[in-house]
C-alpha cells in the first residue's frame, strides 16, 4: 500500500506499522474495504493509506472492549503493571524508527519526535508503578458503631479520542492509565497522525495485552464513528484531547449517558517577564515555550507579556533566536523547526499574523509562510501588537510569537487571565513573594515558574476554565478511570 518516495529506511518504517483496524486483538480492513491516505507535511506527498473504519467497526471495537472488561478488571494488577512495563521497554528500544515514524507523518524534527517518544513511554513506567498502588480505606464511623470501607474500581470500557500534535504521547497518557486502573477501551486518533497509534497497538499486543483490552478506530469521520459510542450504554467514561470546539460538542453527546468525561482542550498561554527577571534565561525559556512542536502545542506560549522595562530586549534576543532556527524537512539533521500539519493550519497562521500587522503590530522576524511543497512557517516574532489583534485570543498554534508590555504586576495578571481558555501560564521573575503570588492570581491548571515547559508524567497535566477539566499523568491520572464504592458496614 505504500506509496512513499523517501528513502529507504523511510520506507521501511512505512511497511514495518499495521495499516488495518485493530478490533479485538485481530487486524482487520474497515467493514466497506476504504482507506485514509496519510500524508508526509514536509513533502505534501502521500505515505500511505490506512482502514478507514465505519460506524460499524466502531460498534465491533466497543463490543470487544466491553467483553473483555470483566476479565481485565479482575486481572491482577501487577499482571497489568509488567505488560505497561514490558512495553516502556519495547518502545524505548525502538525509539529511533517510531521517532522516524513520527517525524514523517506529523512533521516535527527526529528529536523532538525522540523527545515525545521518551515522554511518551515514560506515561506506561509511571503506570506500571501506580496499577498497584490503587488503593481504599477502611474507618470507623464518628458513633463508633459502624466501618466505613472504601473501595476503587475501574470506571469501565473508556472510549479515547486524540489529537495528532502529539500522536504517541497523548495516546499513552489515556492508555496507561486506563490499563493500569482495569478498563479496557476504544481509541481513534487523529486521522492526520494515525501510524504511531498502530505502531503502539502492535507494541502492545507483542507486550502481552489481552485481545480487547485495546481496540483501534481509524477513520476519515470521526464524528459520524464515534458519537454513537460516547451514547452507547456500554462505554463509561470518555478521555478527550484536541480543540474546545470539538470538546464543548463531545460533552453534550457524553450527557445521553452521564459518562465519567475528561476533557483536555485548547490553550492561550500567557508568558510573563517582570522586570527583576532574568532576561536571557526568559528568552531560553520562550524559545522552548513557543518553539516546542513547531508551536503546535496546546502549552505552546501564545503570547508575550513582558514589563515595559525589558519589553525592547526580550523581543530583540527573542527574534534573534527564532531568526536563527533553521525550518526545513523534520528528517534533516540540522533542521530544527519542521513543518505545520496542513495546509489549513498555514494558512491559518498567516491570517492572523496580517490581522495583527493590518492593525499596527510591527514584524521583528519572520512573517510568512514559505512558498513550494509543504507547510513551512518562518518562525516569527511581533512586537507592538495592540489588544485588538486577534493572535492575543486565539490560539495560534505555530511558530509566531506576539511581544505585548504591561507596566504593573496588577495588569499583567489581568492581561494573562483575560481569556476564555485555561490551561498553562510561564511566569519570570526572580522575586519569591511576587512569583507565588502571581502563581496564585493565575487563572490556570499550570503554571510553568522561570521555565517553559511544564509537561511532566509525574505532574497533574490540565486545564481549567474552556481548558477542560480532569488530570493526566501524577498520581491523579489514574483517578479518572477509577470509580470510588463506598461499603456501610454493619458491626
Ligand atoms: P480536533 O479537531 O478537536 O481533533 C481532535 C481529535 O478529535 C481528532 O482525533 C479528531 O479526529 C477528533 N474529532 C474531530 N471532530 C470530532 C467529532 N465531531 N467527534 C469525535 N471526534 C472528533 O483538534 P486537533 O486540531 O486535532 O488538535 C489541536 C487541538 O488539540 C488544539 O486546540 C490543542 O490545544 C488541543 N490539544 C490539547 C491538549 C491538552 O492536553 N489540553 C494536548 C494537545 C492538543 P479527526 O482529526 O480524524 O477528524
């Protein structure tokens, strides 16, 4: 099926992922036999095509996964523990063709593909130690007279749905802890991004996963496949990561059957520099706030609050470390920003860039995207961007940093929670009582204190406000596949 022109290890990649359905541990063609093309954003070209599964072969998946949870719920937990365990090993001894994988289909540089696959397995490690760390407890009753027993239990068949910024990663940050917790589950990634999925599932069928306990959906419509699973009586919770748009109408589909919901959604980061920062090492940090996945992250930083004072140097060291960077194929050794996802994603990016220069803003570096094949953006810098400009509440999602001042402490809080969304915020500054108390004022799910990047799977990832709601990752990511029964019990 493949039909890619890249080199010969490439293709080999290419062949070595499953490109069917993987529906109760078979793989299998979509019930009318159609396929999805995957393409490579550097090259505009396809790379392969993969099962376009129907509403059909959703209904199988969730029918797998619903027979199969009573068996995986009374799995012992270390049993689920050594099989996240076995397959933490497995992806770190192949990260170098997963991260080729990756870097071809989603356009980010080998590294920092190798960086999501580290960050990525390290999602299994973590729950391998926590599937048996689940735990109750027992009291007496304020009378004395009664126990109170406190027991958790899987919640039951979870439906995921992820993005394709990062295809493995927020894959395993469903997966680990769904399978640590005992549900079994029906996963659909984002139809742009869907081999690091397969390459997984293979991962974790070779690990020692039961048929069932994972069922992959590969589709070109998403919502026609998956919404008649959220109503199913048979699903229990839904976990989803992508934009607030998709997630607002996932939640109204969710309310047929009160699921259990998480939801993990868009972004506006604010990223502060007060004046007693230190400068450079802010700039260090923007970089990696605003360049991490081509700034197609939802922590990217999306703008720039920067005290008056230190305004003009911020914006020149930044600009001249994003003027640097060297955009090209993600594959190429020294290339350090890939290309955006699509060509929709392009153009989006240069339309709010013209708002912002159309009402005053001034262009620094960069500014365009790059003609020819693929979605190059140049990385950009703004400085002067009035409040009206649209990148200021929108999330940009690429490689373009507006530069804004504030004058006190009171209006860049006020600046940096003037947003529907909540999910990150970078604050610097080298005085203590101010940073807790900025870090208090933040309305936000994270706060990233004098460095840029917060993602961690040790640490409670999530948002609030249109940010979503629930945690992955620490030990509350696998709260939410866990439901708490509470026994009176009758001395
Ligand atoms: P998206 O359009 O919302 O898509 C996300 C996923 O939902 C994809 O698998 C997509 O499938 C699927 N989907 C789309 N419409 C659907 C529907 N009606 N019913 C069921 N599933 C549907 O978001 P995206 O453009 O892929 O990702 C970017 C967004 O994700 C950004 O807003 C970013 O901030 C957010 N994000 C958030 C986090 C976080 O942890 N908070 C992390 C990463 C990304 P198809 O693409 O195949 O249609």
């Amino acid at each position: 099926m493949t039909t890619a022109t890249g080199s010969e290890q490439e293709q080999k990649v290419i062949e070595g992922v499953a490109k069917q359905l993987y529906i109760g541990g078979e793989w299998r063609d979509g019930a009318e036999g159609g396929t999805v093309a995957v393409e490579d954003p550097a090259t505009g070209e396809t790379l392969c095509e993969v099962a376009d599964g129907t509403p059909d072969d959703a209904d199988a998946a969730l029918a797998a996964a619903a027979g199969m949870q009573a068996e995986w719920a009374s799995t012992p937990p270390r049993d689920r523990g050594e099989i996240l365990r076995r397959a933490w090993e497995l992806i770190t001894e192949r990260k170098d063709e997963l991260a080729l994988l990756m870097t071809l289909e989603m356009g980010k540089t080998i590294k920092e593909s190798e960086a999501e696959i580290t960050y990525g397995a390290e999602f299994f490690r973590w729950f391998a130690e926590e599937a048996v760390r689940i735990e109750g407890r027992y009291g007496v009753a304020p009378n004395g007279a009664g126990r109170l027993l406190v027991m958790k239990q899987p919640v039951g068949p979870c439906v995921l749905i992820t993005p394709w910024n990062f295809p493995l990663a927020m894959g395993t940050r469903k997966i680990g802890p769904a399978v640590a917790a005992g549900c079994t589950m029906v996963i659909k990634p984002a139809k742009q991004t869907p081999l690091s999925m397969l390459a997984l599932a293979q991962i974790l069928e070779e690990a020692g996963l039961p048929s069932g306990v994972l069922n992959v959906v590969t589709s070109s419509s998403s919502g026609s496949v998956m919404e008649p699973l959220i109503r199913d009586p048979r699903t229990r919770k839904l976990s989803f990561t992508g934009s607030t748009e998709v997630g607002r109408k996932l939640i109204e589909q969710s309310a047929d059957q009160i699921l259990k919901v998480s939801m993990e959604l868009g972004g506006n980061a604010p990223f502060l520099v007060f004046d007693d920062a230190d400068v450079d090492a802010a700039v260090e940090g923007a970089v990696i706030a605003k360049m991490r996945n081509i700034g197609e992250a939802c922590t990217a930083a999306n703008r720039f609050h920067v005290a008056d004072g230190v305004a003009s140097e911020f914006a020149e060291k930044l600009a001249e470390k994003l003027g640097a960077m060297k955009v090209g194929r993600g594959t190429e050794d020294d290339v350090e920003v890939g290309p955006l996802i699509d060509g929709n994603q392009r153009d989006k990016v240069s339309e709010l860039v013209s708002d912002a220069t159309d009402k005053g803003a001034r262009v620094l570096v960069g500014g365009g995207a790059r003609d020819g094949a693929g979605y190059f953006f140049d990385p950009t810098v703004l400085t002067d961007v009035p409040p009206s400009a649209s990148l200021l509440r929108e999330e940009i999602f690429g490689p373009v940093a507006p530069v804004a001042s504030f004058e006190s402490e009171e209006d860049a809080v006020a600046a940096a929670n003037n947003t529907e969304y909540g999910l990150v915020a970078y604050v610097y500054t080298r005085d203590l009582k101010r940073a807790l108390r900025v870090c208090e004022g933040l309305e936000t799910g994270m706060v990233g204190l004098n460095q840029g990047m917060v993602s961690n799977p040790a640490a409670p990832f999530g948002g609030v406000k249109q940010s979503g709601f629930g945690r992955e990752g620490g030990g509350e990511g696998i709260e939410e596949y866990l439901e708490t029964k509470y026994v009176a019990v009758n001395l």
